[in-house]
C-alpha cells in the first residue's frame, strides 16, 4: 500500500438527542484543521519492593477525547457552533415566494407572487442558475412588482423560468437562555479517514475562536472535550456549497460609529469545561460539564486618532459590533457579533512599525440587552433553527 490520501478524510457531525449518546451525522463538517485526540491518563505503579526500579506496573486510567477544528465561515453551518457554545437560535425565516413570470438576463425587476421588503437579500433561481440579488421598493397588488440589483450592481444575470424560486434571508439570533432545566447540547463526531471509521459521542464545547483579518478568510476555531473514540459504520458526506465571508467585507462599530480602522480582531466566547468522571463502571466521564459563558477579543487598529484608545483611558462601556459580511453575488450572508455593553481593558499604542498602532482586548459585560454577555445575528438562506 502507497499511503492514504488525507483529503479524502469525511468529517460529520449532529447534535445530540441524549448527551452522551452517539447520533449518526447529520451535517458534513468542511474543515481546514480537525485534530483529534485520544487521552488515557496513565495508572503507574510506583510501589517500592526492595529493587531498583520505580515503575512496578502500568495500567489504563480514565479516558477522554479533546478535539480541536478550525473552519472557513460557512454561513450555513456556523449556527451550529453558535448553538454549541450554548447560544440558543431564534429564527425568522425570510420569505418565500415564486416567479409569476419569466425572466431574462440582465432584469432589473421582477414578478412575484409575495411582496418581498425594500433592501431584503434575495435567492433567485435554481441549480447552476441561482444567483443572489437587493431588492428595491415593491409596487403593485399581487403579483408584485420588485426591482432588483444584482451582485454586479448591474441587473440579474441569468435568466429564469416562471415559477422558480425565489426566497429572502432568514435571520437567526442567538442569545444565552440558561436555566436549572437547559438541557446542555452536546454532539456526536464521526470520522472516515480511509483506515478507522470512528465516532466520538458526548462532545461538548470549552472554546470558540472567530478570527478576522482583512487579508483573508474570515475562521472559525472550537474546542470540545468528549467520550473515547469507537468504531462507527460510514455515512453520507455532502459539505457546503456556500462561500465563505472574506476579511475584507469586516466592518467595525464602537465608539458610537462606525470605524474603517480595524486591522485584525480575534474573539473568542469561553466556557470552562470539567469532565467528571463518576462511580459509572466505565472509563470514559460521566458527563461533560461546561461553566458559564465569557466572551473576549484582542483587537488591533490603525492608531491616528483617540478614539479607540479613549475606550479604554476613560473606561467608556459602549456597543461594540463586528461584522461580517460576503458580497451580494456570493449570497450576501452576514454575521454580527455584539457586546452590547463593552469593556476595553487595555489600549496600547506600538510604534515599532512603520505607521503607528493601536493593540486593544476588550470583554463582554452582562447586559440585558444581549441577555448575557454577548449575542449573534445570522443572516443566511437557512430557513429552520440550528
């Protein structure tokens, strides 16, 4: 044998029923990074005998599996791992409707059986025809009559067929709802990699890291710690078709205003994570406990004048929002992470480059705008909650 190809390697996923209980996936997980491992603390036996030695005997102790990813922002798939970090969705699904007449290239309106909103992000079409579009003001009774801009700034560009579907942006918001009855979500991982076919139940989530750099693709990296691994049988893989948010689409709020100084931000929600391993007869924990949420972020900006470091010399607890966003002509997706009440903790000027810097970290404050510390909208063509 020659060697495995490791890009063939399927990675799925679903959410459990039961924590702890193995589930076959139900979402394919497109991954840049899947690291796995498969911990067994040691039981060493150091026993003194009258010899020489200090190992007198070696044993198997408790297990666990910590699994570490990280991944493109696929605005079809990172609700679950808002959901994961224990932000619960609330969805509004957008509307939709069907063409009452056909199109051609190049349309700037169209008929529709259902009115669709001024400024909504819409789905046209269907197959290799599908294109994404602005609306503009409806006019008329049903149909309606909605002038388009597509992702060119120009008309549509394909044609389409009456009938076809066209379909508005659901929005998901995703906000805190723990209570002594929060049933913690926990999910089941499965891997092919062309040598085992394992899966690993009862993984919960300590970490998530969103990184943003104009420069590139917008990431996102979670942390888990679950069950042992075993051997599963295969399953059906089917990754996103959706483009990911690049850096460059960033946009920041703070300060009461919009900002165009950002450079880089790195936030990350954080629950602290115990595996307690209880009197169950078997090796792997009991159950996986997550702690209550925090939320930081280590930002970095063009320093030229004081407004963002005043943030942090007057301790101005204000809104702060990142946003992410794609381009209407790739689907227009669009993700927005809010401290509604912020705290920047230190504001530090670097002049060692060649413009001058500003590298701030800043942390969500309980609020009960957010409900918590923090809280998400997604805006995608996801109609159903995460």
């Amino acid at each position: 044998m020659s060697g495995v190809l490791s890009r063939l390697t399927k990675l799925g996923m679903a959410k459990e029923d039961d924590n702890g209980e193995y589930k076959i996936p139900s979402v394919s997980v497109p991954w840049n990074t899947a690291k796995y491992v498969d911990i067994t603390d040691p039981l060493r036996d150091e026993s003194v005998r009258a010899n020489d030695d200090v190992l007198q005997a070696l044993q198997p102790g408790a297990k666990n599996t910590t699994w570490e990813l990280d991944i493109n922002s696929y605005a079809d798939f990172i609700g679950h791992l808002f959901v994961g970090m224990g932000l619960f969705d609330t969805v509004v699904a957008g509307v939709s409707t069907t063409l009452s007449s056909a199109t051609t290239a190049g349309a700037t309106s169209i008929s529709v059986a259902v009115t669709i909103p001024q400024g909504s992000i819409i789905k046209v079409g269907t197959g290799a025809a599908v294109e994404y579009a602005t609306t503009g003001t409806p006019s008329g009774s049903g149909p309606f009559i909605i002038p388009v801009t597509g992702g060119t700034g120009a008309g549509l560009i394909s044609a389409h067929g009456s009938g076809d579907p066209v379909v508005g942006q659901a929005t998901h918001t995703f906000k805190q709802n723990r209570t002594f009855s929060t049933v913690w979500p926990s999910y089941s991982f499965t891997t092919n990699d062309g040598v085992d076919i394992l899966g690993w139940a009862g993984c919960v989530m300590s970490e998530l890291q969103v990184k943003i750099d104009p420069k590139g693709l917008i990431t996102l990296s979670p942390k888990y710690a679950g069950m042992p691994s075993g051997t599963q049988a295969d399953f059906m893989y089917g990754a996103s078709a959706v483009q990911p948010a690049p850096g460059w689409a960033w946009t920041v709020t703070n300060a009461g205003a919009a900002s165009t100084r950002g450079l880089t931000m790195d936030i990350t929600f954080k629950r602290a994570q115990e595996l307690i391993h209880g009197s169950t007869g078997e090796q792997g924990p009991r159950e996986v406990f997550a702690g209550a949420l925090e939320i930081d972020g280590s930002y970095k900006a063009i320093f030229e004048s004081d407004t963002d470091i005043n943030l942090f010399r007057n301790y101005t607890q204000t809104v702060t929002t990142h946003t992410m966003s794609q381009p209407v002509s790739f689907g227009g997706a669009s993700v927005a992470v809010t401290m509604s009440q912020s705290g920047y903790t230190t504001g530090e000027v670097v002049n060692s480059g060649p413009y001058l810097q500003l590298d701030q970290n800043v942390s969500g404050i309980a609020n009960a705008t957010d409900g918590g510390v923090t809280s998400v909208v997604v805006k995608n063509f996801v109609s159903s909650a995460f």
